[in-house]
C-alpha cells in the first residue's frame, strides 16, 4: 500500500499508529472494496443501460413455466403491510395453505415484514424478478410499472385503495400531477387497467365509477373492501388500548385522528408532494388539550416531515405507521378533507369533521366530486380552525352522536361490510 493510501486509511478509520496492524489493515481494505462494490452497483443500477436490460429480462423472463400456487403482494409500491393486499394475504394464510405467499417490499422497509414474519422478497431484486415473472397471483392496491409485461399465466388482482369521492383517470378533466398530462396520464392508466383480470370494489357506487373511470371491463367483485373485516372483527376495548400503548398515546384522553388527502398542485417532483398544514394546533390544545389528544396520518404521497416537538404531549406524528385500519380503531372523532378515509371510518359508526379549507379550488379546479359533497358528507363541512374546535366541542357534548346525515351515507357506501370482505374475495379469485 502506498503512503498516500495509507494515510487515507488511517484517517477514515481513525487507527492510532500504537494500535495499527497488518490484521487493521486488511478489514480496512475489505470495507473499502464492498463500499466501493456497493457505490458502483447503485450507480450501475441507476443507468438508462442497465434499467433497459432489466426490463427486457422481465419480458423475457414472463416465459418461463407458472408456479401456480405462488401469490405475489405488494401495498403501496412495497412501503406498507397494509390495506386490502394486507387482508387478503392474513386470510389466505390462515384458511389456504396450500398457497405460498410472498410480499413484495420496498428495500428500505424490510424491517417491517420481518418484524411481521411475513415471508418478503426485495422488489426490484433478481430474486423478486424470478418470482414475479413465476407467479400465477399478483395482488396489489396501486398501479404497478408499465414495464412489468403481465405473463400471459398471471391473474392480476387489484383491490385498489378507496371509494371515490374525487374525480379519477379518465373522469379527471385536467391534470396537474408533475411529469405527466391529461392525455399522457389517461393513456397509461388505460394500459394498467386492461392489465387487471380483478378489480375489487366496496359498494355499487364505486362499481359504476370504477367501470367507467377506469375503463374496466373485466370481473368486479363488490364485495366490501377486505381491510375494513378488522374494523368489525377487532372493535373491543383490549385491542384499542393495545394499539394506544403502542403508539404512547395516554388512555385517559379521547384521541381525534386528522387524516387529509395531498393536493395534485402541490409537489417538489413527480412522486413526492408537499402539504401546508392549515390546522392551528397551537390553538386545538389551548381549547381541547385537556379532553383530546390529535394523531396526525398524512397521506402515503406526500414527502413532508412534520415537526411536532412543540406539541408534545398533544400532537403526534402516525404518518409512517404502518396500517391506518388501528388508527381508525383508535380515534373517537374523524377530521378529514377530501380523502377516501371517511368511507372506511364510517364503518365505526363514529362522528366525523370535514376541514375544507380549501374546497372551492378543489372541487372547481384541481379534481371535482363525484356527488354534492357540501350536502351529503355525513358531518359538519368547516373552513377554519376556530369552526373546528367549535364542532369538535360541539360532539363531545353530545357524547359523541354521528350526524343526522350518517345513516343515509352508512346505507349507500358501508351495506356491503360485515368482517367477511376478504373471504368473498378470495373465493371469487381463488378457485
């Protein structure tokens, strides 16, 4: 090794010349060689070249012999153990063994299905390339990669993620998402679509929109959207406190859940959107912090941090915990905008607050509704913080009655749910 090299060593290692030996050197040298291995791989990884020669090995790949009891699932691009995927898989695993079951994880979210016990292959790897192109099941809640050409051996499960409140693909008039335009957005969503052999939906008014949205022409099965059979199965007082341990959350406090969707126009890069919290909570601990404590979910898109250090003790930041369905579970009031968490929470039969803050921009620029939200949201609709605490004082008085408008919304979005969503669905697929 030369002097220089030596030094270098030396330095990055922090070795003192009494404690140097020939042994330091060597794992020096091998540290140094996986690190520049590992850097090399990352860059090589990232190549126009190599992400061609990848893809078309998929292709390629999409010919080899099925496995045919091998069910692949992914939520949310490999991030989450969660959602539908997730419910569907725990069903199969406790009422199908014949099947082998895979989940498909994100590199830097392993920990979370080993955590789970949940058998996991790295999306993206060689490994997940062998399995996916071999599968006979794909189950996923979001749009998979254009190049991933469907072998023609796979039926392509898609639960999907939500009843739509806000106007989607092909309804969509205009689109403001980074990266893309309406004609080039409703082109690829159209490509995904005719993909799916199975698309699950939770009541009939998300039928007829996902039909027609998603230009779906082939098995629906309405059978109440899977995730929710945990809002029905585990609604008890152990479960809740099991989960408000786990989060560190105090038991003696009711717990409000603030869940908003992220908006089309607000974004640093395609992928990742920013949120401006428009909700004082300064102001909701000096009116409810003696009575409530607020759990803050943003949604899976959006890229901002929340710092919350200030509000110890009051506000606490749940968006990277791993399954919304215990959140719900949790919290004894809803404050939402314009996402699709509302539908599953109704399931509790529990009051809900809508903070539309923004509402005109929203329905008349960026998405629009896909029926008068203003007068069938089953609770209050508020624009500021101080109509906020108001309701949210008004419904602790009321001991926590649902609005008068609750019952009609349960009706049309919620009929279907019961706590056996997931065993209809798999029965339809899984024959």
């Amino acid at each position: 090794m030369t002097e220089k090299g030596y030094k270098v060593l030396r330095h990055k290692y922090k070795w003192s010349v009494n404690r140097l030996s020939s042994r330091d050197v060597v794992e020096a040298l091998k540290k140094e060689i996986k690190r520049k291995i590992k850097h090399g791989i990352k860059i090589l990884g990232k190549s126009r070249l190599f992400i061609g020669i990848y893809h078309r090995t998929f292709k390629v790949m999409a010919h080899l012999p099925v496995k045919r009891n091998l069910v692949m699932f992914e939520s949310f691009f490999g991030r989450q153990y969660s959602c539908n995927p997730r419910a569907i898989y725990e069903y199969m695993r406790d009422h199908c063994p014949e099947y082998q079951l895979v989940w498909s994880a994100n590199a830097k979210c392993t920990e979370l299905f080993e955590r789970h016990r949940v058998p996991y292959v790295k999306r993206f790897s060689l490994k997940w390339l062998m399995l996916m192109t071999r599968a006979n099941y794909w189950v996923t809640n979001v749009r998979l990669p254009l190049w991933m050409s469907k072998p023609k051996h796979t039926v392509y499960l898609q639960t999907w993620h939500g009843t739509p409140l806000k106007r989607l693909a092909l309804d969509m008039e205009e689109v403001h998402m980074p990266g893309t335009n309406a004609e080039k957005y409703k082109h690829n969503f159209l490509a995904e679509t005719a993909r799916w052999d199975y698309l699950i939906s939770p009541n009939a008014y998300s039928s007829e929109i996902f039909a027609r949205a998603f230009g779906f022409e082939n098995t629906m099965i309405e059978s109440g959207y899977p995730r929710n059979d945990f809002l029905y199965q585990q609604n008890n007082q152990e479960t809740i406190d099991l989960i408000k341990e786990r989060i560190g959350l105090p038991k003696d406090k009711k717990v409000i859940l603030y869940a908003p969707t992220w908006r089309d126009n607000q974004f640093y890069e395609k992928g990742r959107y920013r949120f401006d919290l428009a909700l004082d909570l300064a102001q909701m601990r000096q009116k409810l912090g003696c009575e409530f404590v607020i759990i803050l979910r943003m949604h899976y898109l959006i890229a901002d941090q929340l710092d919350l250090s200030e509000f110890e003790g009051f506000a606490y930041d749940v968006s990277h915990y791993e399954d919304i369905s215990e959140l719900y579970l949790i919290a004894d009031l809803l404050i939402t905008d314009y996402s699709s968490v509302f539908f599953d929470y109704a399931n509790l039969r529990r009051p809900m607050i809508f903070f539309t803050y923004d509402i005109e921009d929203y329905r008349d620029h960026l998405r629009g509704f896909y029926f008068d939200f203003e007068k069938k949201a089953p609770g209050p609709i508020v624009l500021t913080t101080e109509q906020v605490i108001e309701a949210a004082e008004q419904i602790a008085a009321s001991n926590f009655r649902v609005s008068d408008r609750f019952d009609a919304f349960f009706q049309k979005f919620c009929s279907l749910e019961s706590g056996r969503s997931s065993e209809k669905a798999v029965k339809t697929v899984f024959k």
